[in-house]
C-alpha cells in the first residue's frame, strides 16, 4: 500500500514535530543538569546544530558515494571499457 503525497507530508509534519520535542526535551535535560535556565534562543541553536550536523553527514555520504563513482569510471577507462 502506497500514501499519497498528502499522507507522506502529514507523516514527515508529524516526524519534524516529533524530532523537535526529543530535541528540546533533551535540551532541557542538558540545561538543567548545568544548573541554567532554557534561554529563548536555546532552542533554535540546538536545532541549527542538529541540521548542521546531518548536512555534513550527508555531504560526506556523497562525496564517498562520487569517489566510488569517479574510481569505477577510471576503471572502465583503463580497461578500454569507456571513452
């Protein structure tokens, strides 16, 4: 069974929204055992971090994705397989 485009937005809105509340509750935890309040920007920095962090992670996945690429391409074209 297959969701329509409307189904599979209202599961990534209910995911997002999940993930913000895991994010801001961890967030509270971390402040509160530093012995601190949660500032009103604690909540958008956390969240850059976090997007920060998965944009890397998956700049890196394709940059080693192209590297195997380019590396089988050159291969093909030492053995005479592409021009």
């Amino acid at each position: 069974m297959s969701e329509t485009a409307d189904e599979q937005e209202a599961i990534l809105r209910e995911g997002v929204g999940l993930k913000l509340e895991l994010i801001r509750e961890e967030l509270g935890q971390k402040v509160t055992e530093e012995g601190r309040e949660l500032g009103t920007d604690d909540d958008a920095v956390s969240l850059l971090a976090a997007l920060q962090f998965n944009q890397e992670q998956e700049a890196e996945y394709l940059l080693r994705d192209l590297a195997v690429k380019v590396s089988a391409e050159k291969g093909l074209r030492v053995s005479g397989g592409l021009k």
